[in-house]
C-alpha cells in the first residue's frame, strides 16, 4: 500500500487536519507526494514573484499554520500529463466528498465542474474551501 515519504510526512502535518484526513485516505488509493504545506513569507512572495501563485504574503491559503491548502500530486511525477493531473483531482475531489471535506482544486477555482474556463492553474493545489465567497 502507498504512504507518504518522510519527507512528505512533515509537509502534511502543517496543513489543517481534514486535508491531512483526506490525504490519508487518498494516499491508500492512489500513489501521491505532497510537495507543500504551509508557505511562510519568503516562500510565499516567492511564488508569487515566479507566476505559481496569484497573492502576496500573507493572503495565500497555504499562509495560515495550520495551513488550508496543500500542494500533491499523483506519484511517480509527470509535469506535463496534465490529463492525469485532471484524473487525479477528480479522485481527490471524489473522496473528500464522500469524506465532507469541502474541497476547491486550483484547476477549477470557480468549480464549475469545467476547467476549461480557467485563466490561471495550479494542478497540484487542493484548499479548505468553507464557502461560495471565498
């Protein structure tokens, strides 16, 4: 069966524990690394100076500890299958609602359920996402 890495174990405990529940049960599943937690200042800016973030420091969901976002992705890494990334999150997406864990993934902010319609992308971001005013 599948489990995180010790190097992915510490970067999950930073996030809030439904995200760390939900990735428990994904990680039985289906083979995934966790890439990043919680992102304080410097790692923030960043992000956000190199394009993979939209906000500034302190307004990411991956700023507050514990973090409401995490960055994973379906192991071993594939950058440019972006079809098994889509796969993935729908997987992902799949048992955090089984789970009730509300979910947004960074390849469909408005979820729409159609990730055509996304200007900006982030295949490997799941947040905690509480309500539609977000």
């Amino acid at each position: 069966m599948p489990k995180f890495s010790e190097v992915a174990e510490p970067l999950k405990e930073t996030c809030d524990e439904r995200l760390q529940d939900l990735f428990h049960e994904v990680v039985k599943h289906w083979d995934c690394t966790v890439l990043e937690g919680h992102r304080d200042e410097k790692a923030q800016n960043e992000a956000f100076e190199k394009g993979r973030s939209k906000v500034k420091w302190p307004n990411g969901k991956h700023n507050s500890l514990p973090s409401c976002a995490v960055d994973v992705a379906p192991y071993p890494l594939e950058w440019d299958n972006y079809k098994r990334f889509l796969y993935f999150a729908g997987f992902v997406l799949g048992i955090a609602a089984m789970m009730g864990i509300p979910i947004r993934h960074g390849g469909d902010w408005n979820m729409n359920h159609d990730p055509s319609d996304e200007r900006f992308v982030d295949m490997p971001h799941f947040e905690i996402h509480e309500s539609a005013s977000e």
